[in-house]
C-alpha cells in the first residue's frame, strides 16, 4: 500500500449570498400575532361560544317546561273539587262489590217475567225479594230451577206459594234469593 497523503476537502470559493434575519420585523411580529389570535378565536368559539349557546338552549328549554309546569299546576289547583265529584259519583267498595243490579232485573226478566206477572222486586245488597203471580206450581218450581242455573245466583228459597182456588190453579208465589259474584275459571 501506498503512503500518500489524504486530501481533505476544502472550500476553494466564497459565497456572497447574505440572508438578513427579518424575525425581528415589524411583519413577522404581526404576522405572528395574527396567528395566536386565530389560534384565541378558535379556542374561544370551542370554549366560550359553543358553551353559551349550549346554555341559552337549556334556558329556553327550562323556561318552556316551567311554563308547561305552571300550565299543569293550575289545572291542578282545584284537585280537591275533582276528588270530591270524583268521590260522589264514583262507586264505593261496598258498592264496587255488589252484583250489578241491570244484571239482576235481566235474570228475573229471562227467569220470571216471560212465565209469571211480576208484582213486586226489592233488592237490597245480597238478597232479591221476588213476588210473582199467574204461575202454577209446577211452573214455580221452573223458574226456581232457572234461577239456581245462573252464576250469580248462590241459591234460593220459596217463602210462599199459595192459591184460594181449586187444585192446579195459579198461584202466588215470593222468592228470596242470594246472589254472589259470578265465579270465573270453571
């Protein structure tokens, strides 16, 4: 191997080519400025504005639902007047827990009436007092079994059946009967 001296390299011309420092310029200062403000105004429509927005949409929103608030109270104001016509005209659970007197005629109208003259009917809670006439025995008889046929009725019991005529003539006949509430799931 050879013993030469390395070459280095070196700089063999000169550049003339000289770039002032304009950071310190009166444009780059602004220019800067501008900058942070855009970069202020960003952050304030994210940070400030859309956050008052938000809160002026639940303010109108709060105020909306205060006056339909303010609606529903005073339609309420007079509650205890509706409870109270409420009360008088709704049934009582003593009378909730009756058997429906339409029902009661429609027995008696399906059992007896087609059958026999009614003459008189008084209900009272439970019990049905039936006076009926122009029947015979036999067709007495009948209209018991029709009745004791139905659901809302809990049995019967003939109090009279009598008659001023001859053998097999019409009589006049009283029925006491006790209802019940119809029994479902048979």
């Amino acid at each position: 191997m050879s013993r030469r001296k390395a070459t280095y390299p070196a700089k063999r011309t000169m550049n003339l080519f000289y770039k002032p420092d304009r950071t310190t310029r009166p444009a780059t200062v602004a220019l800067y400025v501008l900058f942070v403000l855009t970069c202020l105004l960003g952050l304030s429509k994210v940070l400030v504005y859309d956050l008052w927005a938000q809160t002026r949409q639940a303010e109108l929103i709060l105020a909306t639902e205060e006056a339909r608030l303010n609606g529903v109270m005073a339609e309420l104001a007079d509650y205890a007047a509706v409870q109270e016509r409420y009360s008088r005209y709704s049934a009582t659970e003593e009378e909730q827990a009756l058997i429906d007197r339409m029902e009661v005629l429609a027995l008696l109208d399906g059992a007896v009436g087609s059958v026999a003259e009614m003459n008189a009917v008084s209900i009272s809670g439970d019990t049905v007092q039936v006076q009926f006439s122009g029947v015979t025995l036999a067709q007495t008889a009948q209209i018991v079994r029709n009745l004791e046929s139905s659901p809302i009725v809990a049995g019967t019991v003939v109090n009279t059946a009598s008659t001023t005529e001859a053998d097999g003539a019409h009589v006049q006949a009283g029925i006491r009967i006790q209802l019940q509430k119809e029994v479902t799931g048979r």
